[in-house]
C-alpha cells in the first residue's frame, strides 16, 4: 500500500501544468521584457532630447505651443546653452501685444509692464544712436519715414524727438525661410542712403500725411507694397539689398530721452492667423513673442551658430564694427 502511494506521488508530480513546473522560464522572460522596454524608451528619449548637433539639427523644435505644422526650419534648443541668451539685463520689460501674437508662447517672461495695443515686438536697451547689427541673413523690402522733431507717443504723450524710421526685411536665412523682420523707432539706417543726408529726406512735420514710405511693409493688423508715397525717391532706399548676419543695418533711435530699438517677427506657418483679415495681407505669418520664440547669441566673426540661433543685433563682448560704420552718418553707397 506505501508502494502504491509513492507511486501515485510520482506520477502526480508528472503531470504537473507546465508553467507550475517551469516557473523560472517565465520569471526569465519577464526580465528580458522589461530590460527590453526599458532599452526602447532610453532610444525615444535621445531622439526627443538631442546630445549632438546632428541630432538637434532634423529633431522638432522643444518651443512650447510651436505647431508641428510650422512651414518654418525650427530647430530644437542647441546641444548646450552657453553664451546663448546672455544678455537679457538689455530687454525691454515691455513684450508684444499677447493678442497679435497667433504662433508660439503668447507670454514674454520679461515684461514687467502691459503693453499698448498692436504692439508687435519688443525692444533692445540700447544708447541714443548705438549701431545695430542684422540678427540673420535677410533682404531689405521696404521702408517708411515716421520720424518727427516731435510727436506723439502710443501713450498720448508727447515727446520729443520722436525717432521713427522704419524697415522691414525677410530673412535669406535656411534656419527661418520666409521669415520677416521689422525694425522701428531707428534714429536712421545706412540702407537709406538720403535720410538725413538730403533735406527731402528727414523729420516729417508732425500732422502731415508727408511720409515717405516704399516697398513691402508690415503693420499690426496688415501688410501692402506700395511703389512710392511722399517723395520717398529723396530717401533712395536700397530696397532689395542683401545683408549678412552681424552686419550694419541702422542705429537705435530716441523717444525723448528714452532710447531703444525696436525688433519684431513674423513666422510663416501653415496655420491662419486671426488677427490679418482676408484680403489684408498674408494671412499664414504669425507675430511671435522675440524674447520668449527665438534664442539669441553674441555676434562676432569667428562665432559659430547653431541652427535657429539669432545674433543679438547690438555690438556685445568686445565685438566692435569698423569705426566709419559706428558714426551715424555712414551709408552704403549701392545695392548688391
């Protein structure tokens, strides 16, 4: 009878279920999985948050709210972050109007104070008549001649002078194809080659409709071409001329004793933007927030950019441009 018992024992412990008898097969497998995803997510994540230039150059932009869509190169941020974005203290704490911008983070992080309606960029600290110096490759389109002995300021008040050319550009640059660049509040530009230098050419009486203004332009709520306004043939604008990055594009003006230029963008993408009413202009570039969209870098000849990286547009760091390209008086003497 104990025999029979044994036996039944052995034959019970062979006819156990598979998994019951080869329980460490499943513990090795379960291993090998885990392992396995861990491995795959370390992968995704090297792509998501690039280590290396070639990585960061075909990764997607890490801008928050930029859209995937975006018919502009955005890069993602540059492997490192040294010498980028050192020079904040010369911000404005005044950003652009948070409802013009349509594309990318609406708030700039360093306004302290709320900006005037339609206003569509952000300012440089810079000295009355300091040089300044293109951010990127880009195209000079076209110009107007606000400027006034004395005028009125978006606040009512009235200042004097009143420092207004203006200048728009689109960019030449691969990182930011069709990209477009607006300058105002410029005490005057070496590209416009008689303003300041030919009477025809300089303060506009206050209250006149006398502005000298040509080419393509860009406004809060609109963009025009406009072949001529005001005898702006006096200013001969060198409309088309090509500027590379860290070269003299005009000198910061004054709006009574406060002085500063003032830089604003449009992104191209493939989105409609609300502000820019059909029929008013092209409806897929988009105002950004310059401070919070873009990084930015000291300029000097021998600096390497990473891509979507943009030059601060003033002499920094013992960067210093040809002492005649520091005297407000310099112009350029053609296009090419």
């Amino acid at each position: 009878m104990e025999m029979d018992n044994n036996q039944e024992n052995i034959d019970s412990s062979r006819k156990k279920p598979f998994l019951k008898k080869y329980w460490w097969i499943g513990l090795i497998l379960m291993i090998v999985t885990i392992f396995a995803g861990f491995v795959i997510t370390k992968m995704v994540a090297k792509k998501q948050n690039p280590t290396s230039m070639s990585d960061a150059v075909f990764s997607p932009t890490s801008i928050p709210t930029i859209p995937a869509t975006s018919a502009s190169a955005i890069t993602s941020p540059p492997s490192s972050m040294e010498g980028i974005n050192t020079h904040t203290e010369l911000y404005s704490n005044i950003g652009a109007d948070q409802n013009l911008i349509t594309l990318g983070p609406k708030v700039d992080n360093y306004s302290r104070k709320t900006p005037y309606l339609g206003k569509r960029g952000f300012e440089f600290e810079l000295d009355s008549k300091a040089p300044l110096l293109a951010p990127m490759d880009m195209t000079l389109t076209g110009f107007q001649n606000n400027s006034t002995e004395s005028g009125i300021g978006a606040d009512g008040q009235k200042y004097t002078p009143m420092n207004d050319l203006m200048l728009s550009f689109e960019s030449d640059s691969p990182d930011w194809p069709g990209v477009v660049i607006v300058l105002y509040h410029l005490y005057t530009s070496p590209l416009i080659i008689g303003h300041y230098q030919n009477p025809d050419c300089g303060d506009v009486e206050i209250g006149t409709k006398n502005v000298q203004a040509e080419g393509h332009l860009y406004f809060p709520y609109n963009d025009n071409v406009t072949a001529s306004t005001g005898n702006a043939e006096a200013c001969q604008a060198l409309i088309g001329r090509k500027v590379k990055r860290g070269e003299l594009i005009g000198y910061a003006g004054n709006v009574g004793e406060h002085s500063f230029a003032s830089f604003c963008f449009k992104v191209p993408d493939k989105s409609i933007s609300s502000v820019i009413k059909e029929g008013k202009g092209n409806r897929n570039l988009h105002w950004v927030q310059p401070a919070s969209f873009f990084y930015w870098k000291s300029y000097n000849p021998g600096a390497t950019f990473p891509g979507g990286v943009l030059a601060y547009p003033f002499e920094i760091d013992g960067y210093q441009l040809p002492a005649e390209q520091r005297d407000a008086n310099f112009k350029y003497t053609s296009i090419k």
